[in-house]
C-alpha cells in the first residue's frame, strides 16, 4: 500500500469518525465483533508505526550546532583537583583498567604525597640555594615554611587525627585533613617562591571566545521527530477508550493519529532557501562590538510552516546580544531578516555554514541542511612597536648560530693570497710595495640570523585560563606574530612552524614575509581552536624540522608549558645544535588549588629550561596575590 493511499484511508477514516460522534445513530448498527477487530487492526497498526519510530536507523544521531557553547579546554590543574577529590577515608588500594584486566595502581593519598614532594623539593632548593638532600631534611622537619599545616602534610605523614565527626558516618562537605593540608602546602610554596626569591607564577589578562562545534559534514539529513510517537500513541489511546466504552466513535476518531503520521510521511519538507550575511566592519579592531546581519529567503514554491536558522557562527567571535538563532515560517518568495551582536578577538574568521531545519506542518519530519555563504572577518595581526620578546632575549640563545662570515664588509678580518679577479680596492697595496707581493683583505660581512617561530599546537598545550577563554595556542599565535614582525623590522629573516609538524613557512625576510605570516598566524587552518588530529611526535617534529633548517637557525617555541613534552621538546631542539628560546603564554589566573599547582608545575618546567641554558619569557607576569587561606585541618 502505497503512501498516497494511506493518506486517503486516513483522511476518510478520519472523517468518518467524526460523523460517528456527531450523528451516533449512524455507528448504532455497527457489530460488536466488526467494531473490535477495526480496534485490532487500529491498535496493530499503531504498534508498527510506533516501532519503526523508535527503530533508531530511521533517527540519525545528529547533535546541531551551538553557537552559544565556548569550546570545553583543560583548566591548567583541573588533574590535581580530580586528585584531590578522589582521597577518601577509604579506598586506599587504587584500581585502573588496562584492557580488560584491573591491575593495582598507586593510592591517591601516596600519589598526592609523591607530587607535592617533588615540586616542595624543587622550591626550597631554588628559594634557599640549598642541595636536594638539605630540602628534603627541612621538608621533614617542618623548618621550609610558618605554615604549620601545611607543614604537618609532610611531617604527620597520610594519616592524621580525625576528629570524632570526621570518624563518624555522617554525610558531611568538608574535606579530610590531607586535603585541606595539601592545598595549604601549594599556598605556602607559591608564596614561598613569590616572597623569597622575587619571581612570580600568575599571568595576565583573561580574554574570552566563542567557538561551537559544527557537524555540517553529514547534512543533509531528514529524521522523525517524537510527533509522530505521539501521534500514535494517542491513537492507540483513544481506540482503547473506545473499545472499553463501546463507543464507534472514539474507535474511529484514533484513526487520526495515523492519518496526521502518514500524511508527514507523505509530504516531507523539501526546503530551498538562500542566505545573505553582512557584517558591520569586516576588519574590526579586537574586542570591537560588530552587528551581523542574516537574511533568509524561500526560493522553493511551498510555504515552510516551521523554519528554524542557526548562523555559523565562528569560534573566534563571541555572541554577546541577540542570538544567532532564528525561527519563523515562510511564505514562498519572502524573506526573514534577524541579526545579532558580536565581539572580536585576535585571527581570521570564516563564518561556518548556516544550518537550515524545515519541519513538516505537523512536527513530525524534519529536514536539516547546510547553506554556505562566503563572510570573513579579519582581526587585529597588525605591526606593534612592542614586542613580546626584546631582541637581547633572541641573540642569547644556547647552541650554535652564525654571527658573522668572511668577505666584503667594513671591519678588518684577515689577509689571504691574492687571487686572479680580486677587486683591487681589496688589495693590500702597503704589503706590495713592503715585500713585493699580492694580498687580498678580507673584512667581517655581517650574516643576518634566520629564526625559525614554532608554535606549541599540540593536544596538551590547549588549556585556557578559564571557561570559554582562548586557548595558548591562539594566544602564543599572536605572540609569535609580534615576535616576527620586530624581527622582520630588523632585516631577519623569519619562518613559521607548528610543533605537530601541519604548518612550515621557511625563513625569509621583507614585506612578502610580513604578510605570509600574518595570514598564517591569523588563519585557524595553522593554528586551530582545537587540537590537530593524528600530528607527529615530539622525535618526528624535530627530526622534521632538522631535516629543513640549518643548524644555525634559531628556534623560538612559543609554548604555554603546560606539560612536561614541551620541556622535552625544547631540550631536543637544542641538543641538534640550535639555539633555542621560549615565549609561554599567560596561564591560568585562578584562585583555586589546582591553579596555583598549575603554575608551580610551570615555574619548575621554565627552571628546568633555564638550568639548561635555554631563556623563557612569561606572558605579561603580574604580581602574585596569596591564595585564601582555608580553615581546618
């Protein structure tokens, strides 16, 4: 049976059925077998319908955008925090899961114990110049801080007293004594490290940016909607209660929940729209408020009774009124016009695909498509007279680096024997008419350094300072770019490349360089708002790079050290014979535990980096205020 016959049964049904209820002397003569098997076959008939609702082949599993949803980075010390929830008064003995086996694991209280070790160690030897074995001595001892809590961590060891509450099974919010110590243990260290040796671990400014995710490479797509389970349920309902109460009508009125679902099968919507974006500056300045405006208009010849828009917007511009959502039904040949406001950070933006949802005019059907339309915006990437890096921190690089080679230039090198097409400016007239012979001089010709600016885009480098903020990557794309662009100012030649190995630009210098790395650096295709997906390893990245460069070239990684593979990194760049220096951008600027442990966990990365010879430069450091201090414990 096809659908057109459907709709007809349903529609006549349908319409019978209200006679029934209107005149019920007509459906008086109507047998009572007749009446039940027409409610089997309803009832029937509903059940398949139901099912091949549910069946989830014919609803594909489709999540719509959000242009309202910030993309999810790691906080910087979100893993100490989960560390710190998971000590328990129980649970000693840690479990995990490798494959289909559960091997034992180390106990959250001993891994806490072992990390705060290590970085307490770390700083009291930086902060009071002293060998590893005397910090580990007044670690024990409790002679590294006034904090008596916090030092009670290390000396009371992981079982301290509990109270007679804390012993008992009561519900309760408040932490374990180890807990509430651990974190006054990363108080007083980052304190410690502040106040005494004059350095600081809290970064700069917050700045935020939108950033949906856009599955538009598996539309169109049409799928049910729960209308139509809807429907069918309250067909089965209604003949039921007709059954029961042995009312014709009823029975026959449960036919329309079929007819409305076959009637939506029948006539699916088939949207044809056009879409027309402009915005109000399409170069504006970063943090500049910018009005987009969309038009949609119905191309097709049928009313779209429910029409539902939602704008691509890109990650780098934040929505902060209106809404890029939009919803109305369209006569054929109209238009529908909304807009809404954003703000703009640092990059090149390329709108995404608008997504189009067109329902039938029950709710049962829905079609989604995408419709593209060409809008970018291009923000900020302009020249500065400041510059992330001063120049002095380029030239005192660790590894080798050419300073200067032989030939024509202005200062006095060396003499060697003279040589048939020698310009004779470059003859040593004196020592001809002295001894007789011919010498040619050779002066210093200055070798401008190449300098390679290599962006830290790998998986763990994408944390944010807070939610909905800018990852580093981004971050340290702009101040690569300021970097390149004093660089560039000073005649250097520069180059770009990014730690995963997905973008190379070689060293070069001039107006054409300028451009070529800001239209890279700005792009998100180089250095993306997410993680690249299968990038190389840190051993494959420096082998690719040293098969490019020569090893005269310096390196500048631009990395938020947010794990210890950009120390690795660095270390092995430096060991080809490069010379090699890091930018990290600003970090987490929070007052919780597992950012203050975040930028401890920094501070010892960039001291590992310094002891080996390599300069790091912090992100616009501010002061660092003293964490809360929390009672108990």
């Amino acid at each position: 049976m096809n659908d057109r016959v459907i709709v007809v049964a349903g529609v006549g049904l349908c319409a019978l059925g209200i006679g029934v209820m209107v005149v019920p002397v007509a459906g008086a003569g109507v047998p009572t077998v007749v009446l039940t098997a027409f409610a089997l076959v309803v009832v029937s008939g509903g059940l398949l319908v139901a099912a091949s609702q549910a069946d989830s082949s014919s609803r594909p599993n489709l999540d719509l955008p959000d242009p309202e949803r910030r993309p999810q980075y790691r906080s910087p010390g979100s893993e100490f925090e989960q560390l710190l929830d998971s000590v328990g008064l129980v649970g000693r003995r840690a479990v995990r899961r490798e494959g289909s086996e559960l091997v034992d694991g180390t106990a959250p209280r001993e891994e806490l114990l072992d990390r705060l070790t290590a970085q307490a160690i770390a700083v009291i030897q930086h902060t009071a110049g002293c060998s590893r074995s005397e910090a580990r001595s007044r670690l024990e001892e409790g002679r590294w801080t006034d904090d008596e809590r916090a030092a009670a961590f290390f000396t009371e060891g992981l079982t301290p007293p509990l109270s007679l509450r804390q012993r008992l099974p009561i519900p309760t919010d408040r932490e374990l004594p180890t807990v509430r110590r651990a974190r006054r243990v990363v108080a007083a260290l980052e304190t410690r490290l502040t106040e005494t040796a004059g350095e600081s671990t809290r970064p700069g400014s917050k700045r935020t940016a939108a950033g949906p995710y856009w599955p538009t490479d598996r539309l169109p797509v049409s799928r049910s909607t729960s209308g139509a389970a809807l429907y069918t349920v309250t067909a089965l309902v209604v003949s039921g209660v007709g059954v029961l109460a042995s009312a014709p009508g009823f029975v026959l009125l449960g036919t329309v929940g079929l007819a409305l679902a076959a009637t939506a099968k029948y006539s699916q919507p088939d949207p044809s729209v056009t879409l027309t974006r402009s915005v109000e500056t399409a170069a504006p300045d970063p943090g500049e408020e910018m009005t987009v405006t969309v038009t949609v208009e119905n191309d097709g010849d049928r009313t779209l009774a429910d029409l539902r828009v939602i704008d691509g917007v890109p990650p780098g511009l934040t929505v902060v009124d209106g809404s890029p959502r939009f919803a109305s039904a369209l006569r054929p040949g109209k238009t529908a016009t909304f807009d809404y406001t954003v703000t703009a950070v640092d990059g090149h933006h390329e709108f995404e695909p608008a997504v189009v949802i067109a329902s039938d005019f029950v709710g049962v059907t829905e079609r989604i498509e995408s419709v593209a339309e060409s809008t970018t915006v291009s923000c900020g990437f302009e020249r500065t007279g400041a510059p992330e890096l001063e120049p002095s921190e380029l030239t005192a690089l660790s590894g080798r680096h050419a300073g200067a080679q032989t030939g024509s230039g202005v200062e006095f090198e060396t003499l060697r024997e003279y040589r048939h097409g020698d310009p004779p400016a470059r003859i040593d007239w004196r020592r001809r008419a002295k001894t007789g012979e011919l010498a040619t001089i050779e002066f210093v010709e200055p070798a401008r350094s190449r300098t390679i600016l290599m962006v830290d885009d790998r998986p763990p480098a994408y944390v944010a300072p807070a939610a909905g903020a800018i990852p580093a990557p981004r971050t340290g794309a702009e101040m690569a770019f300021g970097v390149g662009t004093r660089l560039l100012d000073d005649g250097q030649p520069v180059g770009l490349a990014t730690a995963t190995g997905t973008e190379w630009r070689p060293p070069r210098a001039g107006e054409k360089q300028y451009a070529t790395l800001r239209r890279a650096l700005a792009d998100p295709d180089c250095v993306g708002w997410t993680a690249p997906d299968g990038c190389r390893s840190i051993e494959e990245t420096v082998a690719w790079l040293s098969a490019r460069t020569a090893r005269s070239v310096q390196v500048v990684v631009v990395s938020p050290l947010a794990d210890d593979g950009s120390v690795e990194l660095c270390r092995r760049l430096q060991a080809t014979g490069r010379g090699v220096c890091v930018l990290s951008p600003a970090d987490a600027d929070s007052e919780t535990t597992g950012a203050a442990y975040a930028r401890l966990q920094r501070w010892r990365r960039r001291s590992t980096l310094r002891s080996a010879g390599i300069p790091v430069e912090l992100g616009e450091p501010q002061p660092a205020p003293k964490l809360g201090e929390q009672d108990g414990g």
